[in-house]
C-alpha cells in the first residue's frame, strides 16, 4: 500500500463520518413511527454519532432551541482530518 493509497483511505473515512452527522441531524427532525428498518438505522447511525457530537454538545448550549453542535462537530471533523494529512505529508 502506497502513502497516497492510505491518505485516500483516511479522507474517505472522514468524509463518510461527516456524512453521517449530516444524516443524523436530517433524521433527527422527522417523528419516530415505533420499530422497522427506519428505525434500527436510525439506532445505528445515532450510535456511531452521538458520543462525538456529545463532546460538543457539553460545551456549546442550544440557541433558541437550535443544537448547534453536529455544525461545530464538523467542523472540528475537517480540522482532524486536516491537521492529519499535514502531519503524514
């Protein structure tokens, strides 16, 4: 495995947990219809998110009733990932 092969790994990683915030946060806002394949994605997705968006969520209050933290999760997501490719370049 070439440096580039693993970088390209580490990115796509990072893209694909990002994603999965955004999914969260999108199924966050529709109502819960009790048990099915919607909502053990839902579980799913909810357990790989939450205890990293949780870290922010300590920190940063709600807004008139607006989570502001998956956007700083993100956010600090794309700094990692950043800092990282700086470090193994």
């Amino acid at each position: 495995m070439t440096l580039y092969t693993i970088i390209s790994i580490v990115q796509r990683l990072f893209d694909i947990y990002g994603w999965l915030i955004v999914i969260w946060c999108i199924l966050s806002w529709v109502p819960r219809m009790g048990s099915g394949f919607f909502e053990d994605l839902r579980a799913a997705i909810a357990t790989l998110v939450e205890p990293f968006i949780g870290l922010f969520r300590r920190f940063i209050p709600p807004v008139m009733g607006v989570d502001f933290s998956p956007v700083v999760a993100i956010l600090a997501l794309s700094l990692i990932e950043r800092l990282l490719y700086y470090i193994i370049l």
